[in-house]
C-alpha cells in the first residue's frame, strides 16, 4: 500500500473544507431565494384554485344573465338540454348571497315563523327549498329542476295547484323570466282569498335612481291583478320586501295591466 504523502493529505481536507462551505452558502443562498419566491409568487396550486373561481363566477354570471332574458318555458327548456348549469348556477349564487349583509329568504323565513304554522305555502322559485327546511307550515316549493324529492320540477307559470288552496305564496328574488306577470298571476289563482303575497326582489331592480323600474308602477299592477298592498320595505341595502294580500272579491271588470318591465339584475365580478 503506498503511505499517504503528508502535505498532499493536509492539502486535500483544506480544500475539501472549502467546497463543502461553499456548497452550505449556496444551499442557503437557494433556500433564501425559494423563500422569498413563495412569497412573492402564488404557489401552481393557488393559481388554479383562483382560475377556477374565476371560471365558475363567469358561468354564474352567464347562466344569471340568461334567466333575466328569457321566459320561463324557454329557461326550462335551457336547464332540461343541461341541468347542470342549474347547480352551477346555484353554486355562484350562494356565493354572492354569502357577501349580502342579510338574506332576504331569512326574513321571508321569520315572517312564517311568527305566523300559525297551519298556514299553506308555495314557493315559487324556491332554489335550494331553505324555506321548507327552515317551518313547520307544508310547503309547496317550485324550481326549475328539482335535486331534492321536495322540490317540484317546472315552469312556475303552471303550478297545477288546485284554486284558492293555499295561504301564502313566496316570490324571493324569483321574477326573473321575462314574463313575470304569468308567475304573479299564477299566485293569484292558487291563492285562497285573503291569502298572503310576499315578494322579495334585488333593489337595483326597483330603484329608478339605479336604472330601476318605478315600485309605485309595479305596486300598482300587482294591485290591479287583485291584490291589496300591505306593508313595503326598503330599508335594507340589497333589496325590497312587499307584503300583499289577496282581495276578498275578483276584479269584475279586468282591464290590461301596464306592468313595468324589470331590468336584470347584474352581478358584479368579484
Ligand atoms: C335567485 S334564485 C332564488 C332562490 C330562492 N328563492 C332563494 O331566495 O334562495 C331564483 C330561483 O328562481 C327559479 N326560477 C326562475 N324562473 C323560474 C320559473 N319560470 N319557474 C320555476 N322556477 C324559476 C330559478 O331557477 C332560481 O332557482
């Protein structure tokens, strides 16, 4: 074996420990630079995450756009070709529920709380029926297409509800379809008399000062189908809440209704 030759020996571990610290100060000076990276940058996966919000908003606000301008047949027809847009559309709607101050379907859910839960109900447009999940009173909830057994699938401008058979018909952000009076109609057939009418709508909608139709106008036609006003809100930010009541007796002598038309209502990006 031949013996080491001492200053080779000696020579060899100083730059042996030259290398090494210089492999430590550019490991380090990586690990720094990938740090601060991280921070800098949003990591692949949180990009995508973001993309995809992204994505799913812009369909919310498509298939939203879409039931604003069209009839209700013609919306069925629309979530019968894909009733998956229907939970796509859900989906981004709860998201933009989930930023409103209040909910108007909490005080719709109040208002029966506090009412004899003998009381029979319709929702109409009832989306994920909170309503009757939330009272004791039978509930009637109408959709577009039903993903639960207690929602019943159609246009809600044909119920087939019986004539005067229920006590309180629902409108909470639900006189979407172009012809909104057929639905506001429909409520008056299944309404026994005196029955209650309560209508929530985006105030956007309502409010001239936004481009809005004039709630006076729109007052006026729900009265003249037959109903009486009771109380109006608008208090809160996001939306108005009108109370009506069925009259005792049919309007003899029906004249056309001048109903205001109801401009969409347009989510904003967020
Ligand atoms: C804005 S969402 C409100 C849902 C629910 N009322 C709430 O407050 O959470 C309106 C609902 O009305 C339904 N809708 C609109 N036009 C309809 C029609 N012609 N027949 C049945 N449902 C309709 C939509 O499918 C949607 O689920």
């Amino acid at each position: 074996m031949i013996p080491p030759v001492a200053g080779f020996v000696m020579e060899g571990r100083r730059s042996r420990n030259r290398k090494s610290a210089k492999r430590r100060r550019a490991q380090s000076s990586e690990r720094n630079r990938d740090a601060k990276k991280s921070k800098s940058e949003p990591s692949s996966s949180s990009f995508l995450e973001k993309m995809k919000a992204r994505l799913s908003g812009g369909h919310f606000r498509m298939i939203n756009e879409k039931l604003y301008t069209c009839t209700g047949e013609e919306a069925l027809n629309y979530f019968k070709e894909d009733p998956s847009l229907f939970n796509m559309y859900h989906a981004g709607y709860q998201a933009q529920m989930s930023q409103w101050p209040e909910q108007p379907v909490h005080k719709i859910i109040e208002w029966l709380q506090v009412h004899s839960p003998s009381l029979t109900v319709a929702d109409f447009g009832c989306g994920d029926a909170r309503v009757a999940k939330s009272v004791k009173n039978k509930v009637f909830s109408f959709d577009l297409v039903s993903n639960d057994p207690d929602v019943i699938a159609g246009d809600m401008s044909n119920t087939r509800l019986d004539s005067s058979s229920v006590d309180v018909a629902i409108f909470c952000l639900s006189l979407m379809g172009l012809n909104y009076p057929n639905y506001l109609k429909e409520a008056h057939r299944v309404l026994k008399p005196s029955g209650w009418l309560l209508i929530a709508e985006v105030k956007s909608r309502l409010d001239p000062k936004t481009g809005g139709a004039d709630p006076n106008k729109f007052i006026k036609a729900v009265c003249e189908l037959g109903f009486t006003p009771v109380s109006k809100d608008f208090t809160n930010k996001m939306f108005v809440l009108f109370h009506f009541t069925k009259q005792e007796k049919p309007i003899s002598k029906r004249k056309e209704i001048a109903w205001p038309e109801l401009k969409p209502c347009i989510y904003k990006r967020r």
